[in-house]
C-alpha cells in the first residue's frame, strides 16, 4: 500500500477591498510515491514570494497539472504588465505566493475531458478571469470579469511568467495563424482597452479625443480611436518624449504634446474649435494628469478612466467634472467581445501590437524588464520562457 501525505503549502485569510471582500485560499499537495506523468517535472518560474514590496524570485516551481476542465498552455510569449510592477511594489491586491503573469501567448500541451472545442496544438490566448463564481448578480447577467470571488491569472492564482500555465477552457480563444506569439500577448491589454473606449464608453467618427499617457494603454487607445474616425492628440511628459510621444506619432496620432513644456488644456482646445475633447482617455494615473483630464473635457464629454494610481486615493476635481456634466466610466478587466473584437481587429492589421514591444529578454531576465518599464526605457517588455 502507497504511503500518502496532505501537506498543506500555504493558507490566505480573506482580502477586505475598497468595495468588496476576495476569498482566502489554500492549497495543498498530497505527498508520497504517487507516480503520475508529471512527478518530478519542474519547471523556472517568476513568483512573488509574500506580501511586501519586492519579494520576487526567479526559482523553480512545479510543473501545473490540470483539471478535467482546464488544458495546459505551453506558454510562448508573456509580457509585463504595469499591474505586474504595482504588484513588484505591493501596490495591486495580489495573493502570493504565486506564479505572476496574466498577458501571454501560447500553444496547448494538455486538455481536460471536459473541456469541449479545444485540442493540443491549438494556438491560444486566454482571458485572466478564473474563480468566477457563475451564480453572482454580475456572472448571471454576463458579467464574470467582475465577479467579486475572481482571482486572476498570475495575481490570485498561478499565472504565466513560466513554461507553462493551467487555465480554463472555457476562457481560451483561438490565435489566428498569421497573428505573431508576441504581439499576441498583448491581446489582454488590447481586450481591455476594446472593452473600456468602445463598449463602455463609446467614440464616434470626427470625435476630438485626447490621450492622457502614451504607455500601453493609451498607445492602444489611440489606435482604436484613430480607427473609429477621431482626431487624437496624445499627451505625456518630458521623460517619456523620445519614446513613447514618438511611438504615438508613429501610429497616427494627429498631435503629440509634452505635457512638461506645454498646456495641454489649451492645445486640446485650440484643436477643438474652442470646446474641449469629446472624449478623454485617461491611461497614466499620475494625479497632475487626472486633473488636467477633466479641465480638457467640453462639457458632456466622455472621460475614460484606465490609469491605476497605485495610491490608497487620487484628488478628482468633483466640481469640474458636475459643471461640465461629464460622463465618467471607470473601466476594468475585459469581456468575452472585447476579446473577439481586439483579436478581429489584429488580425485585419487595424490594430499594430509589435510596434508597441520595445524589448524581447529571456524569461530569466524579469527584473532587467520591470526596471526597464518602471526607468520609462520600454514601452512594452515581452518576456520569453
């Protein structure tokens, strides 16, 4: 008879948000001569180790094994996220220890019995949203992404900075052949930017929109508003003008100003006839630029906010924003269309995600990448396991 052991590895106390409690965890691992194709199998990974700023290690971590409703993704291509150095720093509710990563690219290795349309060899993408409950307010009227109980990939579970990552089935969706793995892992921050401008927020052809932050986010931004028929401008300070406000110009912004030098208020006007932006896409964050966001909206205009912080609070100008009668939408996460849309339109070369990749390293250079992001010397790292 087998000698087998449940060893626990590690048990979280639930998480008190801003606006709703996440759910503890724990995991275990059961012990003993088991057998199975995976034992013995490791694999190097990117974990945050604890809570705390820094706490980040390269190491080696077990090879994920799959249930019958998940499939094994080989992973190909994963890159940084800004969420990913918030949660470097401790600044994004996170629940380690974990694999980080939550953009990525890939090829399934393994399907579960279950799991229906998908099979090994397929190339993938996958939303991030696992642990939705499915019988929530949100999850019943089609919205799961923002499910109280959803931890995502490589924040509340195991993500995709390592060779290979579990997921769902149910949140795969299929990469065109003629899509590149690298720009491919940029579908998730592409899907959300689809989701929070388009769906929610909504741009119409001849719309004066300003771009607030020329990283990831806003470079998208630009690119779905330059395709929806709008006159952009793109503002961003000194220290990301040779980069960034020269990647805007690169792909069709109308106007790029220096934020630092410049009135940004006054240029979105002088575009404008004298009204101010119909719509603003507000992508860094930064407190000065929040402000500045909602003094350079005409009134009833549309303000998209996309920016983290990563403070306990940013001043809003409460009182700007009622005498315009501005409509302000606070975006998060990706539904299933922005998904479908963002990868529709990749694929009709609408949308260009490689110009946005400044740096290729080796998995096992994370750090040199997330300096790179956080010194504002990329745009966008791709990291390759």
């Amino acid at each position: 008879m087998k000698s087998l052991k449940l060893v626990v590895l590690y048990s979280i106390k639930s998480y008190k948000g801003p606006d709703h409690t996440f759910p503890g965890v724990e995991q275990w691992r059961i012990e003993g001569e088991t057998g199975g194709e995976n034992k013995g199998k490791n694999m190097k990974a990117v974990v945050k180790i604890k809570k705390g700023k820094g706490f980040v290690e390269y190491k080696e971590m077990p090879r994920p094994q799959i249930t019958e409703d998940e499939v094994l993704i080989g992973v190909k291509a994963v890159s940084v996220c800004g969420s990913d150095i918030h949660i470097y720093h401790d600044e994004h509710p996170n629940w380690p220890p974990m694999i980080m990563g939550h953009e990525l690219s890939g090829v399934i290795a393994e399907v579960g019995s279950r799991v229906k349309n998908r099979k090994t060899g397929d190339r993938v993408v996958t939303e991030t949203r696992t642990k939705s409950c499915g019988i929530c307010l949100y999850c019943e009227t089609g919205k799961p992404h923002i499910c109280p109980d959803k931890r995502p990939l490589g924040i509340g579970v195991d993500g995709a900075m390592a060779k290979y990552v579990a997921v769902p089935g149910k949140l795969i969706h299929r990469l065109p052949e003629t899509i590149g793995f690298v720009e491919a892992s940029l579908c998730e921050p592409l899907a959300v930017c689809v989701h929070g401008l388009i769906e929610r927020t909504g741009i119409n052809a001849g719309d004066t929109v300003l771009i607030s932050g020329p990283g990831p986010i806003g470079l998208i931004c630009l690119q779905l508003a330059k395709a929806a028929g709008a006159y952009v401008l793109v503002a961003g300070t000194s220290r990301s003008a040779d980069l960034k406000l020269k990647r805007a110009m690169e792909l069709g912004a109308d106007e790029i100003i220096d934020a630092g030098k410049e009135n940004v208020v006054e240029r979105v006007k002088k575009a404008s006839g004298g009204y101010g932006a119909d719509v603003v896409v507000e992508a860094s964050g930064a407190p000065l630029a929040i402000k500045t966001a909602f003094e350079s909206l005409r009134r009833q205009g549309k303000l998209c906010a996309m920016g983290i912080t990563g403070k306990p609070a940013a001043e809003m100008p409460w009182d700007t924003a009622i005498f315009k009668a501005a409509q302000v939408t606070f975006c998060f996460s990706s539904s299933w269309s922005g998904w479908e849309t963002g990868i529709k339109m990749l694929e009709r070369k609408q949308i260009n995600l490689a110009k946005l990749v400044t740096h290729e390293l080796p998995l096992e250079k994370w750090k040199e990448g997330f300096e790179a992001m956080e010194a504002g010397k990329a745009i966008k790292v791709v990291l390759i396991p």
